[in-house]
C-alpha cells in the first residue's frame, strides 16, 4: 500500500507565493544563517543536518515531486522548524529569488551526472549556475559537493578553479550528525558506500 505522505505548510514553501527575493528571515521566523540544499531527494541529508545544527535555517530545493513530498512529511513529522523545502527547478530559482550576500553554504549531493555528452548542458554544476551561487554566497560561505561520478567530478573541479572566480579551495569535513563512513549521509552516498563506488568531494569558500 502507498504510503500516505502528508503535506506540512510550515515546511513547504509554495513558489507562487514568492515575488520578489525571499526575506529569509520571514520565511523562517528568526534571523540566522541560511545553507541551501539543491536536489535533496527523500530528505536524509536534511534531516540529520537541521537535528544536528538547529541553529541554522535550512532550505532545501527539490525538482521532483515524489521525493519533495516524501522529504516535506519526514521533516514535518519530526516537528522540526528549522527547514523549509520548495518543490522548483534550483537554476531558475536561486537566480530569481535568493537575494546577494544571503547564504552561508550550498550543499550539492550526487547532481545528476547526465552521462551522455548530449546531455552534459544539463548538468547543475556550471559557470553560469556557479555565478549565480558566487552572487549568493557570503564572504567565506561555502559551497561544498559531493558526486560518484568521475568524469562530472572533473568538470566540478574545473569549473571551481576558473580563473577569478574568487574560491578558494577548503578541507570538506562530513558535518556533525553524519554517520561514521559518511561524507554527507545522504540516500545517494549511502547506496553507492553499500556498492563500494568510489565518493568524490570537493569544498571552496568565497574569498
Ligand atoms: C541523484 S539525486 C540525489 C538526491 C540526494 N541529494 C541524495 O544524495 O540522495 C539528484 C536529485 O536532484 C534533483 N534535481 C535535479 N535537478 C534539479 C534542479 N534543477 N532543481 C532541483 N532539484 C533538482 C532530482 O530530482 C534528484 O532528487
């Protein structure tokens, strides 16, 4: 039987109810730092990370439905208020609606690699995407990656450390509240760990 999955309006944000460039600290009641999840699947990252650092305002973008609604119910049902997740398209949303200066970490776990040279434009990790995450970005805030994919690694590598692009590469520490073995304890990471695929990570802050 399908597993009922209950919608919280405290977590999820409704893009059309968003015009202009979010007021985090409306969204979120309170002021504090803000990291930014873009894909977060069926939610594991997002629940372990807003239980571990409750102090810190968690929003998560994910495109499809099914695992923006399966991660709206798990963190609902853990009553925690330090999230929020829209079900949107990252790209067109973080260039419209995150506001300069406002962000202290993206969290980009397992993109999806589009394997086919055909199909390489689509992948999330860019220069032009990497723009729009510089403009968001606070001095020193971070943009931290992690992917078992070994060719897409290498992009993410030299798209990171084109010239002037004001990173500087950073150690990537698996945060507080993530499993020993982890990087990241995502759903990802830890059905590539069960398949012993090779993790690669990468972390830069903004100078
Ligand atoms: C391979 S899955 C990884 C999910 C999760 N981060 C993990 O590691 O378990 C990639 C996720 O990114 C989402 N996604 C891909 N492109 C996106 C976009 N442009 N905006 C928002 N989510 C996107 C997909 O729907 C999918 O859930």
């Amino acid at each position: 039987m399908a597993k009922i999955l209950k919608d919280y309006p405290a977590i999820s944000l409704k893009q059309e109810d968003l015009n202009e460039k979010i007021d985090f600290t409306r969204i979120f009641g309170r002021s504090g730092s803000v990291h930014i999840e873009v894909g977060s699947g069926k939610g594991a990252f997002l629940l372990n990370q807003a239980k571990a650092q409750q102090d810190v305002n968690f929003l998560a973008i994910e495109w499809a439905s099914k695992y923006y609604r399966y991660a709206v119910d798990r963190i609902g049902r853990w009553g925690l208020t330090n999230v929020r997740i829209i079900r949107t398209d990252a790209v067109d949303f973080i260039a419209r609606f995150v506001p300069a200066d406002s962000i202290e970490c993206f969290h980009i776990y397992f993109p999806d690699p589009w394997p086919k040279k055909r199909h390489h434009k689509r992948r999330f990790i860019n220069s032009a995407n990497l723009e729009q995450l510089m403009r968001c970005l606070k001095k020193g805030g971070a943009i931290k990656i992690a992917t078992d994919h070994a060719e897409y690694f290498q992009q993410i590598r030299y798209v990171l450390s084109e010239p002037g692009n004001k990173l500087e590469k950073i150690d990537f520490l698996a945060p507080n509240g993530t499993n020993e073995g982890e990087w990241v304890g995502t759903n990802f990471e830890r059905k590539y760990i069960k398949e012993q695929r090779p993790i690669y990570t990468i972390a830069a802050r903004k100078t």
